[in-house]
DNA sequence: TGTATTATTGAAAATGACTTTCATTATCAA
DNA sequence: TTGATAATGAAAGTCATTTTCAATAATACA
C-alpha cells in the first residue's frame, strides 16, 4: 500500500471529525480540497485503510455504513433500535471478553469496534 | 402481525435447514410451494419475524444478510476474513458479557447472534 | 539517474440487495 | 356480515457499493 495522497487526506478528515462518517460524507469533504475526486476512489482508499486496521468499518443501523479512525483508545458502541440514539462504552470489559474469546478459539480477533443493538432506557419507559 | 401463511412457511423452512440464509436463498426455496411468491413478500415477512424475535438477521461478511430462526440454544460466530470459515460458539461468556453491559447501560440489549470477526488458527500459520 | 513495474486514480457504467408503490386479496375483530 | 387493516404480487425504483478501463503517479532496481 503506498502512501497515497488520498488515503493520507482521509486519515485528515477522519482525524478532524470526532464522529462516524459515510463513505458519501467523507467524499463530500475531500471534494472542498480534490474537486476531481470520484466516490469510488474514496471507497477503495477507505478498504485499504480498513485492511491495514487504520479505520474501522461498521454497520451501525444506517442505510450506509460508517467509517472511523482507529484511535489509540478503542471504544464500541450500543446502539438503540427505537430513537436511534448512540452510546459510546469503552469499557476492558469488551477487551477482556474478545481476549478469552480469543484463547479459546485460537482465532486473532480483528473486530475492533463493537456495535451492539438494543432498547435504550427512555424508549423501555415508554412501554 | 397477522399469523400469515408466508411468515409461517418462511419459519418452517428456517427450521429445517440448520444454517443460515440469504433472503435469495429463502426465495428460492419457497418458490417451490409457492409458485408466484416475490422477493418483496419475502423481505417483508423476514423483517417481522425480526421484530417479533423470532429470526436473526446478520451480516456475515457476504454480500447480503443471512436470516436464521432463533432457537431456545443461541450461539454466536467466529468468521474468518481470509478464507470465510465460520465457527459457531455456545458460551455463557457471551451472556454474562452482555447481561453486564445490560446493568452498566441500562439498554435492553437485543442483540441475539454476535458475529465476531478475526482470523483463524490456519490463515494465522499462513503468514 | 532512467526505466520497468505496479498501485492509484477518475470517469463511467454496472451491479444487486433491498425498498417502495399501488392495486388486490386475505385476515380478523366486532 | 362488515369494515378496518394487514399481507401480497407485480413492477419499478433506489442507492450504496463495485467494476471496468485507460491514464497517471509512485516505487523498485538496474
Ligand atoms: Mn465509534
Ligand atoms: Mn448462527
Ligand atoms: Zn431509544
Ligand atoms: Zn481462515
């Protein structure tokens, strides 16, 4: 993977935003400074970058999927299926589970940005 | 939700096949008995079977979703990102995971069919 | 340095999973 | 019954993502 220009102005703009974006949203970004730049060479760049563990790729009950740097300080989300509401958890609880889940599988886990779903607290009240 | 025949067809063929299934895959199968059934119906009917919690829906790496009846013994998955083998686990740790994210979060946790993504013990000696 | 090799890119078109619309039919409660 | 509403089939549409292909840029290495 070379260094490319594209992938380095990605990582920006995901280092810039302290939140999720779509592969659309970040495209709309880059074209402010790469007024050529096609949708399709963002989804290519956002794949390698996936593949190197750079930027996590996740479903988080959207109709695109989302797109986030990988930091330092990992964290996961729950998610609520009602008001769509997002809740970030970082929590050694996770990595304690993904480690003896690791053990005894044998299996390297690359998941690094767990998305679980649920009914948040507010929406259980209202019945 | 109305006990309709194609929910329940859709069910029974859930039943007898002990893996999981793309929406396609269930089409084909129920055009067998029914003749004229459409994709649309097939989609429709999966999603309230979803809602009421009787079948899971989850990506699994492929290109679309794979549905699977929820049984009285869930489990949850390993998948392999080189070569796509899936190992199914049975685990407390998984429950008690979630339970204890249950009672930090107050959130309803709803989901049912953890698909964890790694690489195997093969693809990891294969450098 | 060139120069071959290979990765990245933009443009355009294609893919395909899934959704929507709408008119018709089936279910069910009262 | 009957009236409301849910489920259905057919057809068309949506749109996120991928693919193809020719051009260009980055690297290896002679
Ligand atoms: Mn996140
Ligand atoms: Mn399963
Ligand atoms: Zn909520
Ligand atoms: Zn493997």
């Amino acid at each position: 993977m070379r260094t490319s220009s594209i992938s380095n102005a990605i990582l920006k703009v995901l280092e810039s935003q302290d939140d999720h974006l779509t592969a659309k949203e970040i495209y709309e970004i880059m074209k402010k400074t790469f007024t050529a730049v096609d949708t399709s060479t963002i989804y290519r760049a956002l794949e390698r970058l996936v593949h190197v563990g750079k930027v996590s790729v996740s479903d988080m009950g959207g109709t695109a999927v989302v797109y986030e740097l990988v930091s330092k300080n990992p964290h996961h989300h729950l998610v609520c299926e009602k008001c769509h509401k997002q809740i970030t958890f970082r929590n050694e609880k996770v990595s304690d589970f993904l480690d003896s889940i690791e053990k005894e599988s044998g299996f390297q886990i690359t998941t690094n940005h767990l998305v679980l779903f649920g009914i948040c607290p507010e929406c259980q009240k209202k019945k």
